[in-house]
C-alpha cells in the first residue's frame, strides 16, 4: 500500500488518502472552501474510478508501486 497523497503519514484508503485526511477534504469541500476538482487539480486526492478501473487502482494501490 502506498502513504497518503496529502500527510504522506499514514496509509492511503480511498481516493489516495487516510482516513483523517478524507474526512478533512469532506469537511472542506461541504464547507464550500474547497471543490474536488481544485483537491484533484492540487493533486491531493485521486479522481474517482468506479468498475474495472476501480479494482485496477486499488490493485495499484495495495501492490505500492510507483510508476
């Protein structure tokens, strides 16, 4: 597994980030501070992928690869 895109301390979960820095960007993006392209555009947090691509970036992820 790979570390989070944004602390870069803990492990990455879902879209490329841990656990407390996905509910921070929730926060963030609810708030209207923030809105997932600008967190995508930063390079802070994975785009979604939904099917095949889903199973092939958690492969990616989990393998902690760097390409």
């Amino acid at each position: 597994m790979t570390h989070c895109l944004r602390c870069k301390k803990r492990m990455a979960r879902t879209r490329g980030v841990c656990r407390p820095c996905s509910s921070w960007m929730f926060k963030e993006v609810r708030l209207g501070r923030q809105t997932w392209e600008q967190l995508i555009a930063a390079g802070l947090v994975l785009p979604v992928v939904q099917g095949r691509a889903k199973a092939a970036m958690t492969r990616f992820l989990q393998s902690g690869e760097k390409k």
